[in-house]
C-alpha cells in the first residue's frame, strides 16, 4: 500500500473571502443543502462527491490573490464546486486534484463559469510537475486537508466524525481566517 496525499482543492482569484462564502452557501442551497452546525455527522462512501448527503468545507484566507476552499475527504473529484463558484462569483476558479496513490496530478481552470483549460500528468515525474504548476501559479495550502483545518478549529465548529482530533499540545498551525462550513441535505417537510 502506498501512503501519500490524495485530495483535491478549489482556488478563487480575485475574490473576498466574505463573497467566497456567500457564493458557496449559495452553491450548496441550490443543491438543496442548508448550512448545519452539528457534529458527528458520518462520512459517506459516495463515490459521486455531488450526491453526499453532507458536505463539509474549510476556507482558507486569501494568500497570493487566492482563496483555497478544501473538501472533506480527500477526494479528487470536486463535484462542481470550482464551476459553480466561477459562475457565481464570475471570476477565475482552478481546481487542483493531486494523488500519490494514482501517481498523477491534473487542474481545470473556470473562467466565468465556463472551462478554460485543464492540464495534468501521470508520468513517473509527476510530483515535481505538480509542484512547478504550484509555485509559477502561486496556489496557496498545498497539501493542507480539510480535517486538519476542521480539528485546529476546535469543538464549536463542525467536524464529521472522522475528523483528526488534537492529541497533547500539538495543533496544526493554520492562519488566522480559516473558516469550515458543513452543509447537509435538507430534510423535505411532510406535505400539510
């Protein structure tokens, strides 16, 4: 079995960090998810990310013109959250799906909602591919895993069950501004 990162990672150009929010609030009620606070919802297995009954999200504060939103986990799919926020927000919008396990890395780029291009690699030199796209188009948090994010915010915030927790005194250093948002499906109310 080989260990590495596997995840993947939305990034929002020239956007606020309150807009960010809002569009991706936004974005999840018009998948009929509302905003939850509570904790110990179980992960899903969903193979399809867009058809999680909950999705959970940590935002982090704009570094180098960008606004990294980090799913729960680790998948490389994004199920149309890069898209969506391109569109609401009309700006520019990358996802970036990283995996040592594949031994590949591959990025799409949203332009107002519409795709403008998308690139990647699957040969033996995959990681330092990667990690050249990372540094020329200065994408912030590399490697940072929404868990890490959700587990450093303490017990007020959402956190799935699977979430890490903070064993002794050490805690994950995260920059001041990170936000995680949890969304669940909305339950339909009982015809009157």
């Amino acid at each position: 079995m080989k260990l590495g990162f596997d995840f993947g990672t939305v990034y929002v150009r020239d956007a606020t960090f309150a807009d960010v929010e809002s569009a991706l609030v936004e974005l999840m009620g018009e998948a009929e998810r509302l905003p939850t606070h509570e904790r110990g919802l179980e992960p899903t297995p969903d193979l399809s990310i867009a058809s999680k009954p909950v999705r959970s999200f940590a935002l982090m504060p704009q570094r180098d013109g960008w606004i990294a939103v980090l799913e729960d986990g680790h998948a490389l799919d994004d199920g149309g959250v890069a898209e969506g926020l391109s569109d609401l927000l009309q700006t520019e919008a990358l996802h970036f799906a990283y995996s040592d396990s594949e031994g590949s890395w591959s990025f799409v780029r949203f332009w107002q909602g519409q795709p403008l291009e998308a690139g990647g690699t699957d040969d033996e030199d995959y990681d330092t591919a990667a990690l050249e796209f990372i540094q020329t188009q200065s994408l912030p948090y590399f490697g940072v895993y929404y868990e890490e994010v959700a587990a450093a915010a303490g017990a007020d915030a959402p956190a799935l069950a699977g979430s890490l927790s903070i064993v002794g005194d050490i805690v994950p250093n995260l920059p001041i501004g990170s936000e995680v948002l949890t969304f669940q499906r909305s339950r339909k109310q009982p015809a009157r």
